[in-house]
C-alpha cells in the first residue's frame, strides 16, 4: 500500500481542476464551488488514501481504513487552521499589525444529504458521492475513480511518427479513456518559456487530435505537444492528467525503408487469415556497444543508433503492418515495458515477454486480442531443459561423447518462448505460437542444431498435452542459412550424421548423429530471402516463419524492401531502418 502512495499522488492535477464545479444544495444547506476528493480504499489492505487540494496545496492523507471518521476530520481541520495561521503571520510581517488567531475550520462528511457519524470507520464513511465540507469549500467524494497510475510522453518525438503515451490506469479501461492532444503555437514554441516543463499559458495550444495516438505532421516540428487525458470506465471518470512533451517536435528521415511495405498491410486480415510478422529489433544493448559504432555498424550515423530514434522508427513500422502475431526478437526488457507494449496496446495487442537469462533483452509475442486469447505460456531456457527434461535425456547422452561441444551448449542461456493461443472466432480451435533466437556464433552450426532438436521436442511436448491437433507456428532469428542443419531439419524433418553443421566449430567439437524432428516436414512461409539481415561484413537469410502445411496455407508475403531500399546508407541499420535485421511478414490462412 505504502509503495502506491507515490505515484498516486503525483498523478494528481492541479487542485483537481478536472472536477466539475456545482452548488451543494441538497446537502445541510451549502453551497459554494464543488472539487474532487479522490479515495482509494481497496478490501484487505490496511490503509487507505485520501487527496484532494486544499487552498492551492495537495493533501495527501493515508489513515487505517479501522480509524474512526472523526480522527481524520479533525486533522483536515487542523491543517486548515495552521494554514490560515501561516498566512496571517505572513500578512503581520508585512503589515506590522497584530492579527486574531485563525477559527477552527467547519470539516464535515456528508452522504445522501445526511451528516456522516465520527464514530463510523473510514473504510465505510468514505462513500462514492459523498461530499466534504471543509470551511466553504466542498468536494465530490470519488471513491476507486479510474486513475492513471503511469502517464508519461515518450522523450523523441518525429513528424510522421506515431506518438504512443505510456499509461497505465487503475480501475479504468485504456480502451474508455478521453484524449485531447494540443500542439504549441509558434508564439509560445520560440518564446524562452517553452523551453521549460510547465504548460504554456492558457490560448498558447492548438487542438490536434483525439485519438489514443496522435501523429505529428511536418507543420508540427519545432512545437511541442501536450495531451489531456481522462481516464474512464464506462461512465465514470477520474482527475484528468496534463502531459507536455520534454521536448519538440524534430524532422523525421523521410521515406523508410517500410514504407513501401506498408502498402500491402493498410489493413488488418480478414478472418480466417492471420498476418504474421517475425522481427530482430536489434537490442540496444548491443547497438551501443564500441564493437558496434566502430565494427559492425560505422557507416551508420550515431544519432540513428540510439534508441529513443530508433523506437520511433519500430512502433511506426509495427503499426503499418496491422499484424495479428508479432514475434520479436532481442527485445530489451525496458523497451517491452515503456515503449513497445503501450504502442501495440493502443493499436489492439496484447504481449507476453520472455527474458534471455544472463541478458537485458529476451523475446516478446504480441497477439491480437480482438482475435486471440491467450491460454498458456511454455517458456523454457534450452540448456536447462536438455540437462533436466528427461524427454532429452537420449540426446543429452549422445552429446557426452564430445565434452567441449556439451558444455559449450549447457552454457548458452539460449530461451524459447511458447504462447497457446485460442481463436476468439471459432472458440476451441488452438495455435502454438513459437519464438526463438539461436546461438549466434558463425561457427555453432553444430549448437544450434541441438538447440533446436530440444525445441521441437518441447513444443510437441506442449501441443500433446495441452493442444492437441493445434498446429504450429514458430518464428524466430535462428542464426542459420537455408542450407545449415536447423533449416534442413525443420524443412525434411531429420538431419544426417554427414551434415557439414556437426563440425562446424573444429573437430574438437565435433559430435556427429542423426537427428529426428518431432515435427513432419514445415515450410518457410516467406520462402527463402536473399537476406533478411544485412551489414557491411555479411548479408544472408537467418530469419524464418516456419507453419505446419498441412493446416495452414500461404496468403500472402508481403515483399521485402528493394536491394536499393537496403543499401541507400550502404547497409542496415541506418536513418532509415532501425535494425540490421529485415521483418518477415506474410499472411497464412489457418484451416481447421
């Protein structure tokens, strides 16, 4: 309870203003201008919170829910005694005149036009539209009001980019809340005050926009924005939260590389065909590396290898493609928390994310929701499921027989994220969404295959149990070429002991079996690209969606970016892409 405090209190507007102003007329006479109190008191916690402004200063008051009405009265009143007290010393500095001392301030409740009793617990004398008196100045009583408990602006904003606010809110709907979003008039953007974070003054703002997710334009850059937001639940409303951008609008890259794409996902798929996207976003944590600014990624300009430019980029080209399931790849924990779950949340997805132990970044699924539910999640970390599943003890025994090549794979923290999702459309029907970044290494062909042996292992394991006849969907960067041991394995569904994978990191290493899928033979939806990722020291396809075919068929693929598109800035990423690697995207058809 402590710990919400806080962020409760900071979420609170100024004095309030969003209340509604009205005359008390039916209550013991009074009248006069009518504020909010907001009361949070939820069942089983000890404490409660009561906040409300009080002559231009925010009280903050937590008091047991056990505690009689009476205490808490008279400490508003006390706080309204020494207040005056504070003034009138105030006013006698300046004055030299002696002053009368302050009169105790009138602090009542009232509920349906009666007095509340003193002696009543706080936990029932403080009712939804119940109205305090505190002198001449009453408030609306509103109890568990939709409240934002997170609402901020993100840091970067670009013309032509969506702006996704992150919000949270408690006992509201997202999907019910108001928005009014303004944008700085010209006057007030060049004027020394805009530079700070206070809102301009009142006719210094132009209404823009109405929507959750308001997208700039060209005649925006160089004003900041500000966004009104109300938060509902259905009819109820709570204190309305003002948000200023840090800072201005800047000048977007101009045309990406997505762009084009976007053509041909205007809008979202039609029942029964589901739009799929499988995506590296590439980890800050690795963008920001000296390896990458002077190695792997010199030709990029700095400035596009942060991340608050980047994510602007990602949201906007996630958005275009109006996906149903997003599977992504070295997704950083804060990213999937601050920037791509308020983003997708507002254009319909929900996600689930899966950290890479030992790492800052892991993997991420969104789906859908006006489409999926999701019934279960089956993440598992590779290595420890080959050491402790005993489905893989076979397998964990043939690697004994080469030490280095088994240790080397116990050590990779290597995960793999599984999602059963239902169809809201046709209620029973199931998919296994999968989602995987093998190891990396050039060289750990003979890795990866156990990696994915175990894999497939797993997810059978997943569909026998819990999805029976549910057919498979599995996305991901697996690090390998359409001619490495991975591919052929999930493409013909076994893998002999000659395949070049096995002695892919020196003969040291060398572990050579044959290898059965659990799976009959899968197809690469988007085929075989000439690349999906694409730097200045390689280019080659590594990224794949990968569906059972004998349940699901092959719409849509939506093309990849022209060779020109890629290499405008030499290589990826660049001012115009925001990762080194390229999305699949394609639209399946599921049949039962």
């Amino acid at each position: 309870m402590l710990k919400r405090l806080p962020a409760v209190c900071a979420l609170l507007p100024r004095c309030l203003a969003s209340a509604t102003p009205r005359t008390l007329s039916s209550d013991r006479g009074l009248a006069g201008r009518m504020e909010a109190a907001v009361v949070r008191c939820l069942p089983g916690e000890p404490k409660l919170t009561i906040s409300f402004c009080l002559e231009d200063s925010h009280k903050h008051m937590l008091r047991d829910q056990s505690e009689a009405l009476g205490k808490v009265l008279s400490r508003i009143s006390n706080a309204v005694v020494k207040s005056h007290a504070k003034a009138k010393k105030s006013k006698k500095n300046r004055d030299q005149q002696p002053s009368e001392a302050p009169e105790p301030a009138v602090v009542k409740l009232f509920f349906g036009g009666d007095e509340v009793p003193d002696t009543l617990p706080n936990s029932e004398a403080w009712q939804d539209g119940a109205v305090l008196q505190v002198g001449e100045v009453t408030y609306s009583v509103q109890r568990n009001a939709p409240t934002f408990t997170a609402a901020e602006l993100p840091q970067s904003l670009m013309a032509g980019f969506p702006v996704c606010p992150k919000l949270e809110v408690e006992f509201g709907n997202l999907q019910d809340c108001e928005f009014v979003w303004f944008k700085e008039n010209s006057a007030s953007a060049s004027s020394p005050a805009a530079a700070t974070d206070a809102p301009a003054e009142e006719g210094g703002w132009t209404r823009v926009g109405s929507e959750r997710v308001h997208v700039p334009s060209n005649q925006d850059v160089g004003c900041r924005l500000k966004l009104l937001c109300t938060p509902r639940d259905g009819r109820r409303s709570g204190p309305a939260r003002e948000l200023v951008s840090a800072g201005a609008v800047e000048a977007g890259p101009g045309v990406c590389t997505f762009d084009n794409r976007h053509a041909y996902t205007s809008k979202v798929a039609q029942w029964p065909a589901v739009r799929v996207v499988s995506y590296n976003i590439l980890a800050d944590v690795y963008a920001q590396t000296d390896l990458s600014k002077t190695v792997l990624y010199p030709y990029c300009a700095p400035y596009a290898l942060q991340l608050d430019y980047r994510q602007n980029l990602i949201k906007k080209e996630l958005a275009g493609y109006n996906a149903d399931i997003v599977c992504l790849q070295e997704v950083d924990k804060g990213v999937f928390a601050d920037s791509l779950t308020p983003a997708l949340d507002a254009y319909g997805l929900d996600g689930v994310f899966r950290l890479k132990e030992k790492q800052h970044e892991g993997l991420a699924t969104f789906y859908r929701r006006s489409k999926f539910r999701l019934l279960s999640r089956h993440d598992v970390m590779l290595s420890e499921a080959l050491a402790s599943d005993p489905s893989h003890a076979p397998l964990l025994e043939r690697l004994s027989a080469n030490g280095d090549l088994k240790d080397r794979i116990l050590q990779r923290s290597t995960s793999l994220q599984v999602s059963v999702l239902e169809d809201l459309v046709k209620p029973g029907r199931k998919v296994c969404v999968a989602n995987t970044h093998l190891y990396w290494h050039p060289k750990g062909g003979n890795v990866r295959l156990v990696q994915m042996a175990v894999a497939l292992q797993h997810l059978s394991q997943v569909v026998r149990d819990v999805a029976p006849g549910a057919p498979l969907l599995f996305c991901g960067d697996f690090n390998s070429t359409p001619n490495s041991g991975v591919v052929q394995l999930l493409s013909e569904a076994a893998v002999p002991r000659e395949h070049a994978d096995w002695s892919s990191s020196g003969p040291e290493e060398t572990c050579c079996m044959e290898l059965g899928s659990t799976f009959p033979p899968l197809l690469s939806a988007c085929g075989q690209p000439a690349y999906t990722n694409y730097v200045g020291g390689f280019h080659g396809c590594l990224d794949y969606i990968f569906i059972q075919p004998e349940s699901m068929k092959v719409e849509q693929v939506i093309p990849l970016p022209t060779h020109q598109e890629v290499t405008t800035y030499k290589a990826l990423p660049s001012v115009s892409h925001p990762s080194d690697h390229i999305a699949l995207v394609c639209d399946i058809r599921w049949d039962p």
